[in-house]
C-alpha cells in the first residue's frame, strides 16, 4: 500500500484469484466511465478459449460510481484507483507497472472486444519475429462499419486509417486496442507522461518502428468502439467532423513532438519548418473562417510556441531515441503516404466544427 500512495493511488481494490503467471494482462484506463465499463468488461469476459488472463482497471479520479460498479459487479477486477487525475499516459504507465502478464493489452473504457480477439491476438503475437506490437481492425460502435485497420502516416505526422485487408504493416496501432510483450513495452519506456493524451499510442508505435521491430493489424476480429466517448470529440456526426479545443490543442502539440523525436536522417529539420508554416496558414485560416480568435489563442499559437520554446528537451529526447534507431529511413517510410490527412477530410468533410 506504501508503494501505492507514493504512485498517487487513494485505493487498491485487490482482485480475486488474481493469477500468479496470467498470459495477458489486460489493462483498461478509466474516467467517469461507469455508463462504458460493463459493455468492455463483459466482453472480456466474454473471451473465448481457456487463456489465462488478470484486468486491470485504472480509475483517474472519477466522480461518478465507476469504482462503486466495479468493486461490487467485478470481483475479478483489479482496481487501481488514483488520488487525482493523472491522465491516460500516467494510468496506463501505472497499470503496466503492475501487471505480471507475458502480454499487456491497452483497451480503451469505450471499447468492446469481439469474443475471438484474444485467441487472434496471442496466435498473431506468437508469429511476429522479432516481437512487436499489434492492433485489430476497428468497427464503428453504432454502425459496425470498419473504421480503420491500424493507420499509416501522413508527411506531418496525422494518421490516416488503413482500410486494405491485404496490408498487414501499419504505423501505428490504435491506443483503444493495443496488445504487445509486458517486456517490450518496458524496453520501449511505456508512454511519455508528459504527453498526458493523444498520440502516446503514435509514438509507442515509431519507436518500435525505429528499432525494425514489426507493428501489425491482425486479419480476422476486431473490436467495437465508441470513438471519442471517453476523451470528447474525434468523430464525423452528420457528415461533419466534431472535435474539441483541448483534444486538438494536444493532438496538434503532440504529433509535432513524434514528428521531431522519431524521424530519421537531417530531413526532420526541413520537414519541421515546412510542418510550423502549413500549421500557421492553417490556424489563422480557420480561425478567420469561423471568426473565432480562440481557435488561434487555445490551439496554433500554443503548438507553434511548443515547437520553439521546447526544442532544446525535443532536441535531446530526439538523441536518446534516434541512439537506438535500426531501421533505414526507406523501411520507416514504408508506412507513410504523400496525401496530406488534413486537405483529404477537409474536401470530405468541410471545415471542422470544434466544441
């Protein structure tokens, strides 16, 4: 417990018949999410197949019943319950930490996995060499139609759902439903905390990347999932794009800051200006558009600063990284495409409506 109360944890609900050696850990960050957890848990326990597994729940300060539903509905569940809100890096940090499983799945409070997922994910895992990290094709919660199998990169680093069954290699897994070795997840570092939220799954997945280790989307299952209903915004309503200033403000900071620490060769510098000028036409167009100075106060100018203020840290996180780097800058740009992300929803979708 003394462990605990240094790691900023209030309460620790011990599990019961918690298994000493469990195949898959499977760990679920939570916040104010007790309308989303029965449906994820159940599908958990809904698995099929006699694998051996232990849930972890990491509740980020909630205020509704969340700890209250799984202290008295899931005795099975291992509940980590935090002094204050910590964010979803530091709860999946934590959850991992104490996990003993020879697997870790990540799977988002607003997900539900199909009844076969583990059993794929363990066969897929058991034929990477070396280990990688893997994802799983992702249904819409209410529609069922495929939202992307994993994603590929775009030049400034926005992802871009894979929708081929052929292609297997993708950039990046999907944070909602990520599953790799306990001990690759520690000799990558888990998520960077200073991140809080938003693309830590991004660049978990460019790291594995830069050391040649494989990131994949397996071709059978999936999992259903409530996009943006735990964090806000990231989703097309009535053929419109919703979003949020605080989910865009860090998506903005924090691609920019995988874009500068995880791309290979002298090319970042270039591609980081080229990146700072798109950003700036981009902001002040919008924000001219919508006549809202906000947009440019709460969202541009605070990713443009980021990008100046902090480029000495990004400079040295960029070293320690690129130190580890085994992978040819044509292998790691297998994985990206030319089509910006950005222009190809904007002629889709129009501009996008913020919250």
């Amino acid at each position: 417990m003394e462990a605990e109360a240094k790691m900023g944890l209030v309460e620790h609900h011990q599990a019961l018949r918690r298994p000493q050696h469990p195949v898959c850990s499977i760990c679920i960050a939570n916040y104010n999410g007790s309308g989303l957890l029965e449906d994820c848990l159940d599908s958990v326990l809904s698995q099929q197949g006699d694998v051996s597994i232990e849930i972890i729940v990491h509740d980020d300060a909630s205020t509704d019943e969340s700890v209250a539903l799984l202290c008295a509905k899931y005795p099975q569940v291992e509940v980590l319950a935090g002094l204050e809100n910590a964010g979803f890096c530091i709860g999946n940090n934590r959850m991992v930490a104490h996990a003993r499983g020879e697997f870790v799945l990540l799977l988002n409070n607003d997900a539900a996995l199909h009844s076969d997922a583990l059993l794929t994910l363990l066969e897929a895992a058991r034929a990477q060499s070396p280990a990688g990290i893997l994802t799983m094709p992702q249904y819409d919660w209410e529609t069922n139609e495929l939202v992307d199998r994993g994603c590929l990169l775009d030049l400034f680093y926005n992802p871009v759902p894979n929708l081929d069954r052929s292609r297997s290699e993708v950039a990046m897994g999907i944070g909602a439903c990520l599953f790799l070795p306990r001990s690759l997840w520690n000799h990558l570092g888990g998520f960077p905390e200073w991140m809080g939220s938003i693309a830590e799954d991004m660049f978990l997945s460019c790291r594995a990347r830069l050391q040649d280790m494989p990131v994949q989307v397996t071709q059978s299952s999936g999992y259903r999932h409530r996009q943006g209903a735990s964090f806000g915004g990231s989703r097309v309503d009535a053929n419109r794009l919703q979003t949020t200033f605080r989910r865009r403000r860090l998506s903005e900071r924090n691609k920019t800051a995988v874009m500068v620490i995880c791309t290979p060769t002298l090319l970042v510098w270039p591609l980081v200006v080229l990146h700072a000028f798109v950003l700036a036409i981009e902001g002040v167009a919008l924000t001219l558009f919508r006549m809202d100075s906000r947009i440019w106060r709460e969202i541009y100018a605070p990713t443009l600063w980021y990008v100046f203020s902090d480029l000495g840290r990004l400079r040295k996180l960029r070293q320690e990284v690129q130190l580890s780097r085994r992978t040819t800058l044509r292998k790691y740009a297998r994985c990206m495409t030319l089509l910006p992300r950005k222009l190809a929803m904007l002629l889709r979708y129009g501009v996008p409506t913020l919250k």
